[in-house]
C-alpha cells in the first residue's frame, strides 16, 4: 500500500529533489522551510490538507518510509551496475569493450602478448 502522509502525495520530481537533499545530509529545518516554500508544494496542502504546512514530524515520517525505500533502491541500483561492470570487466578485460585483445581468456583461450603476437591461454606461442 503506498504511503499516505503529506509528503507522499506531493509530485514526484518535489520527492525525487528531497530524497536528494536527505542523501546530502541537509538540515530539517531547511527542507520544510524549502518544501512549505515551494509552490507546488502549498497547492497541495491546501487542497488536501486545509493549508496546514509540512512540519518536522512530517519529514520524520518520510525519511522513515519513504525516503528508506528510495535510499535501499539507489543501493540496489549501485551493487547491480557495480556487479554488471565487474562482469564486464572480467569477461571482456575492460569495461564496455568487446574485443578480445585485453582479455586473456580471450575468444578460445587466446590473447596478445605486448608484441601483439597471439599466444594460447596456456603460456604457448601460435
């Protein structure tokens, strides 16, 4: 069930800007002085909340929901494209290249030595 708070029914790109401003590590007072600010945001509040502004309990309450499932995406996010490059870097000797000269391995066990020679996987020469 999705969230129900103030917070959570303001626009999308308002959330996606005060997740980031959580991130960075920016004062409380500071982001309900900038969200009460914040047109959109006083739009809202009047129609859905009878112009009460957000407060300090209100913030907590994202930072506990809200905010947590945003954070643990962008980790998710990060090990995953961190895990891919890996993988890549592993598989093709360098990341987002797909010839065989930087990996060892190579297309059947082959790669280049610094003369650019072909040699087998095992130390033989071709």
């Amino acid at each position: 069930m999705g969230h129900m708070g103030k917070i959570a029914r303001l626009p999308s790109a308002v959330r996606k800007a005060l997740n980031r401003q959580l991130w960075d590590g920016r004062s409380q007072k500071e982001m309900v002085a900038w969200l009460n600010a914040l047109p959109v945001v006083q739009e809202v509040l009047v129609r859905q909340f009878g112009g009460r502004p957000i407060v300090k309990q209100n913030l907590w309450a994202w930072r506990q929901r809200g905010y947590e499932e945003w954070a643990l995406r962008r980790e998710l996010i990060a090990e995953a494209y961190t895990r891919t490059r890996a993988q890549e870097s592993c598989r093709t000797g360098h990341p987002r290249d797909n010839s065989t000269d930087h990996n060892p391995a190579g297309q059947g066990g082959e790669f280049k030595d610094s003369q650019g020679s072909l040699k087998d996987g095992q130390g033989g020469s071709r």
